[in-house]
C-alpha cells in the first residue's frame, strides 16, 4: 500500500485579487477562495493511484483558518485524510519557506512514498513548491506531468515537454507536479463531505514542527515586494509623414512601377 500525499493550496477567484498596500502581498480577505486548479488535478491523480494500488492518501494545505474548507472539498473527492498547517509564524511567506514548511510537515509525519502538487498556483505561477519540496527532503522529481503509473516500484510518468511528452522513471520517494487538466477529476460526493466533516481535519503548527521563525513566513522569504505601480497602457501615436515625405515615398513606387 502506497502513502501518498497531495499538498493543495487555497487561492483568492482571479476576480477578487486586491494587494496589501504595506505588505504588498495578496490581500485574501474579501476574496472568494479556491482550491488551486492544477491542484485538483493533482488530487484526482493521487486518488487514480490508489484505486488502482491501494494506499492512503493524505491532503495537506497551508494557511490560514478557513483554508480548511479547501481540505473537506477534497476529502469530499475520496482523499482519506486532511491536514491544516496554520499559524501566524507561516504567514506571508513566498515560495522558498513555503516549500520548507511543507515539507518540514512531510517529514514529520513520516515521510510518504509520493507526493503530488499542481504545476503550479494561479496566485504566483512559479512552479517552485513542488521542487522546493523534492530538495529540502532529497526525494526524487518529476515535473509538468500528464499521467501517472505505478510498476515494479517505480511511477512511470508522461512529462510535458515543448512539442512532445517524455516518459520517465522515477524511483520512490518522489514528488511529482500535475498539469492543469491532466484529467478529469471527479466530484465531490455529499456522502464523502458528511464523512469529512465528521471525520475533521488535524491541524499542525510551529508548535508541533518547532522552526526557526527567522526561515518561515513573511520573516524567511528571500524575495521581497518593495513596491508596486499601476502602469497605464502606453499610447501610441499615430504616424503623421509630412508632406515632403508622402512624395517621396509615391515617387518610389512610381519609380518601381507599383503604381501609375
């Protein structure tokens, strides 16, 4: 039996984004939230292995309180268990203590044989957690993929590259990174989101994984936005040839035999 884990991410409707003027991170507050789209694919590819293997399968986010309901639409998919990773000390982080919370998280609850994320988030398009998370816990990797196998110990996985999709081997563990629309997930059930919600979710904080402050959130982040400007759209002149210049260019064509 395989664990497997999937990291998701709670992401503001693209409609709704507005930045912190003083942080100048995303403001989430008045925005309606979602499960990341590659995410859910990843999901359903976490769910297709164990139907098919077997296994447990862990979902596990992080942020804030209410990210929680990102969990139970999972867990309504058919994922077995959730985990909420929150607390202050992880707030505003970018991707670099993102990736290491995360997979600070993978280790201490023991490690998993793989560990599926989207390709990337819809609020950054960076595409670094899921690596991030290979080389803080030395787990091999396999990114951009469109489907996954599982044989003789190994996933067998199509990697979308330009023009083509390359078929690779990767050993366990591994972390692997959906596309977007790599499948077509299923629907959460009303009978799974009862169970979910009976069942609950188990919080984590830096209480349980004791990380350095300094190296997580907002206080660990390498990259800093120190300022950001509404650009207009540039206005292009129209082009005003004087009248010197529209002779010339008619003397050429009449030259050339274009016109008569």
């Amino acid at each position: 039996m395989l664990k497997i884990a999937v990291m998701i991410k709670q992401v503001p409707d693209s409609q709704d984004i507005s930045i912190d003027p003083v942080t100048k991170t995303l403001n989430r507050s008045m925005a309606r939230n979602i499960v990341n789209p590659p995410d859910v694919n990843a999901t359903e590819a976490a769910i297709q292995l164990k139907d098919k293997h077997g296994g447990e399968i862990t979902v596990i986010t992080m942020g804030p309180p209410m990210a929680d309901s990102a969990l139970y639409e999972c867990m309504g998919r058919g994922v077995d268990n959730g985990i909420l990773v929150t607390d202050r000390v992880f707030a505003g982080a970018d991707t670099w203590p993102t990736a290491f919370t995360l997979a600070s998280v993978a280790d201490y609850l023991g490690g998993f044989d793989v560990i599926f994320c989207g390709e990337e988030t819809t609020d950054s398009s960076t595409g670094h957690v899921g690596p991030g998370i290979a080389e803080f816990l030395g787990y091999e990797q396999a990114t951009y993929v469109n489907k996954v196998e599982y044989e003789d110990g190994y996933f067998v996985v199509g990697r979308e590259i330009e023009g083509a999709v390359e078929t690779i081997k990767v050993g366990k563990p591994a972390v692997i990174t959906i596309t977007l629309n790599a499948n077509n997930p299923r629907n959460p059930t009303l009978k799974r989101k009862i169970e979910a919600y009976r069942k609950g979710v188990k919080l984590i904080s830096n209480k349980e994984l004791q990380l350095d402050p300094g190296c997580v959130g907002l206080k660990g982040s390498p990259t800093i936005v120190k300022d950001m400007k509404t650009v207009p759209d540039p206005v292009k002149d129209p082009v005003k040839p004087t009248i010197e210049e529209m002779d010339k260019v008619v003397s050429v064509l009449i030259e050339k035999g274009v016109v008569k």
